[in-house]
C-alpha cells in the first residue's frame, strides 16, 4: 500500500543549502510544484488542499526564497534546476510530473531540457521559453540600481500593478494584500539577484520540439507578465501539448482563479496519457530510483 504523505514546511539538505518544501497526499508519481518571481511555495497552498486526498503533491521553495536558506549565492536558472535535481534526488524520486509557474516555469524548462528523464510530465503556467531582449535587461538594471539605492517598495508596488486581472484588485483584496506580503518579506538582496537570474536566462524555445512527455499549458487570459500568444507559441512548438485559457485571471492565474485552474488541472492529471504511465509503474516511485 502506498504511503500517504503529510508533511509541511519540512527542510532538507540539497547542494549544501536547506530547501524547505511541503509533500502532502498519495500516488505513484508526484506532482511538484515551482512558485514564481518573487514569492514562495504557499502561492500553491490551495492546490495541495484540494487535491491531497487524491494526488501527491509537493511544493517547494527556491534557495533563498519562502523558508528556504539563503547562502548568497548567484542565482541562475542552470542553478536552481540543479537543485531541483538534487531535491527529487534527495527525496529518492526518480520521475516526476512538473509543474511550473513564471520563474517556475523557467526552471521547469531548463530542467527537463538538461534532464529530460526525470520528468513524466510537464505543467508549464504562466510562463514562456524566451531569454530577455536587451531593452528588458536594460529595464531590470534600472530596477536593481533602484533597489539599491532605496529598497523594493517601488519595486513591490509596480510589479504588484502588472500581476492581476483588472477585478481582482476590487474583489480579492485579501490575495493581493498576501501577494504583496510576500514580496516585501523579500530581502533586497535576494530581489536583485532574482532579477539577475532572470536577466541572464537563456531560451529555452529551440529545445520544445524535443518534449516528448504530455505537456499542459496553462495561461491567464490577462496575463501582461507573460503574455498569451507566449504560451500558444509553446503550444504550438510542443507536441500534443494542450493549451488552456483561465478567464479573469493575469499573470497568477492558480491563485486568481483556483477553482477553474484546479479543474484544468484535474483533467490533465486524469488524461488517458497521464493514467496509461501511472499504471505502468507496478512499484512506487522510490523504490524505482536509481
């Protein structure tokens, strides 16, 4: 019988840093979880609640972000998928499905580009595959140089602008008071060298034709952050991927419109793809690793 998970806020050792993460529920292969720039694991908190009867779900925060230790290190996205690598590694995970949003989904990318057979499936939200243009680099030092001159209040309040559908600010004042929280609780540092790790990504579009697992996208309808016609451009380069739409959702579309989200999401997990893999795997997950 498999184990049934229910562990939060729990740390463990990656690249000599510690990751805290959260891994709730039961199934042969996990789904986890990668928060977006700059906020943490609990952006999936409503994911983990309403699935944990059914699914595996874990989420888990970046080094230096949320509750996870910060050793100053350069960030980058070949960095962070390491240590995504090593976390799946250290929870003796072998293959996982993936799922991630913006930031997240930049390291989902460069991840499943340089390790492709860890991963069973991907759940690319909110995000693209492009590297910044000169002009948006340009941008992001004006951003940092601001930061470290005053600190990131400006930087909160103009980012926190370019998040939500237009509604949500009216209607969901309590989400955007979290979202805004957890920037701020962000140390200037860790801002600026996420805004670096950004600005030096590199693409990631030239390797989509190479995803050979089910891939869901998901995206906001009034995404700014990351557009829509980004996602339809991995849709169309990904194949058999099935791209998604969440109405009256921006750039945090699992957080602005979770129950709509939950559903895609769901109906992704209980595709005949994702079932025929599940039960092909006759022992679980940690006992396959290798």
């Amino acid at each position: 019988m498999e184990k049934s998970h229910s562990t939060l806020n729990s740390t463990i050792e990656v690249n000599s840093i510690n990751l805290s993460y959260n891994d709730v529920g039961i199934g042969k292969i996990p789904v986890v979880f990668l928060h977006g720039f700059p906020f943490n694991k609990s952006m999936w908190d409503n994911q983990l609640a309403t699935f944990k009867d059914t699914h595996r779900f874990i989420s888990l925060d970046f080094r230096s972000f949320g509750q996870s230790s910060n050793d100053g290190s350069e960030l980058s996205m070949d960095l962070l998928a390491d240590d995504l690598i090593g976390f799946l590694n250290a929870l003796r995970l072998r293959k996982v499905i993936i799922c991630g949003l913006s930031m997240g989904g930049f390291v989902t990318l460069n991840a499943v580009k340089r390790f492709p057979e860890r991963f069973a499936a991907l759940i690319l939200c909110d995000t693209n595959c492009v590297a910044d243009t000169s002009e948006q680099r340009e941008k992001r030092d004006e951003v940092i140089e601001e930061i470290e001159k005053n600190d990131t209040s400006k930087f909160s309040a103009t980012f926190l602008d370019s998040l939500f559908y237009d509604d949500t600010y009216s209607t969901k004042k309590q989400l955007v008071g979290k979202i805004n929280s957890d920037i701020l609780a962000n140390t200037p540092e860790v801002i600026t060298a996420g805004l670096k790790a950004l600005a030096t990504r590199t693409e990631t579009c030239s390797s989509l034709e190479k995803i050979a697992v089910p891939t869901l996208i998901i995206c906001g309808r009034e995404d700014e952050v990351t557009p829509l016609e980004q996602s339809e451009f991995m849709n169309k380069h990904i194949k058999d991927s099935t791209l998604k739409v969440i109405n009256n959702a921006g750039h945090l579309s699992n957080m602005e419109q979770p129950q709509d989200f939950n559903t895609e999401l769901l109906e992704f997990l209980s595709s005949e793809p994702i079932i025929t893999m599940v039960n092909s795997i006759k022992e679980p997950n940690a006992n396959l690793f290798v």
